[in-house]
C-alpha cells in the first residue's frame, strides 16, 4: 500500500511508551552520540512534566500505531520554539514535514506568538530548507557541549 499522508493520524497527547520511543528515534536518526540522547531524554521528560496545555503542544505522527514523526510547541520566554521535529525516513518525501510545520504554525498564531525560533545541527540541510521554505531565517550558530556546531533559526509574524 502507498503511504500517504490520509494513512497517518496525529494525536497531540503523550501516551506510555513515547517519551522512551522518542527518545529513542533522536538516537538511531541522528549519529551524534549518547550524551545527545542523555540531553533529549531529559528535555523531553522536564517538556512534559511542566507542559501548560494553554500554551504548547506536541503532535506525534502515526502510522499503523507507530510513531513517525513528532514536533512540538514549547513556550519559552514567550516565544514559541520548535522542537523535536523528526521524521522517520521511511515517510520522508510524502509532505508529512509541510503538514506538521503547519500544524505548529497554526497553533503558534492561535495562541497569539508573535515569534518563533529554533535550534537545530548544521548538518541537517533538509531540515534547515523546510525551515527556510516557513519563513525562519538563520541568526547565530555556536558549538554545543556535544562538539555539534548548533544553529539558531528565527521567525517573526508581521502584523
């Protein structure tokens, strides 16, 4: 059967087994080390423990009951931050990245942001050009304790 993106539901509550499963998705994706892995499992742990339901979101991309994709709303210091976007390879290509990037942006602007950023590897070109393609621009890079060099993308409605 063809994948398309009718075949895919997304929910926007965590459920057991998804922070772990998440997790565990930065780690085979991105080869970039254990200590990586440790920094996403505790984000993602301390992004749900104090979640304010008012204000963020995550929506998590399934498929016959597996994840494949997750990005989520966090409010920090009253910006929306993009965070954990991740597609499964297998699912890449379909549009899944442009359904997901709008669902962000809409919650983002019903919730009334007016700016958004990101932090996100240098190495990860696809992401940055979906990135670029809503609207955020490249502001500062800095090398992270994980010998990664980080890049900070940022996006500011008009009114």
């Amino acid at each position: 059967m063809k994948i398309t993106l009718e075949n895919i539901k997304f929910r926007t509550e965590f459920q057991n087994g998804d922070i772990g499963y998440i997790t565990w998705m930065h780690g085979d994706n991105y080869d970039f080390g254990l200590s990586f892995e440790i920094y996403v499992a505790q984000t993602l742990s301390d992004f749900y423990k104090n979640m304010d339901h008012s204000k963020e979101r995550v929506w998590i991309a399934e498929h016959n009951e597996k994840i494949i994709g997750t990005i989520a709303l966090k409010n920090t210091d009253g910006q929306a931050q993009l965070r954990y976007f991740l597609i499964d390879d297998e699912y890449r290509g379909i549009g899944l990245g442009n359904k997901m990037m709008t669902l962000f942006l809409d919650f983002m602007k019903a919730k009334g942001y007016r700016s958004s950023f990101l932090l996100t590897e240098e190495q990860l070109k696809t992401a940055t050009h979906l990135y670029e393609k809503f609207g955020y621009r490249f502001v500062a890079a800095n090398e992270t304790d994980f010998g990664l060099v980080e890049r900070r993308y940022e996006l500011h409605l008009k009114d």
